[in-house]
C-alpha cells in the first residue's frame, strides 16, 4: 500500500509576512465537522533551513512548524 501511495500534493510557497493558519490534533471527543485548523491568524516571521527542510516560525512564537502543519490564507 505504501509503495503505492500517491505523493503529489503541492504546497504554494510561504513567505516572511504571509497570513496563515495552523494545524491542530482534535481531540477524540470533538465532532467531525469541526475544523482541524485554528481559528486565528498568525503571520509567517522567521524561515529557518535545518537538514534540508524548511521550518517556520510564526508570530505564536512557541515553535517551529513544518509546511504541511500551515495553511496559507
């Protein structure tokens, strides 16, 4: 199953300044059709190269997340 995975989702490039939003885990007592994104808007700050990836920091401030945990609005 995985050796047939399909691996083409293309994310639009960030950066520093644009609006997004951030992925979070619901909770098992949460209802499906309650959004997976948060509800605020944060701004891109920071854009950091660590072992080839790219990690971003936004004006939350409390980490560095990677680009399939933002969403560009």
């Amino acid at each position: 199953m995985v050796s047939q995975a399909n691996k083409t989702r293309r994310y639009p490039e960030l950066k520093i300044g644009d609006e997004v939003k951030i992925y979070r885990k619901k909770p098992i007592t949460e209802k499906e059709r309650t959004s997976v994104w948060q509800p605020q808007i944060y701004t891109v700050e920071n854009i950091t190269t660590k072992f080839g990836q790219e990690y971003y920091r936004t004006s939350q401030g409390s980490r560095e997340y990677l680009r399939f945990e933002l969403l560009k609005v």
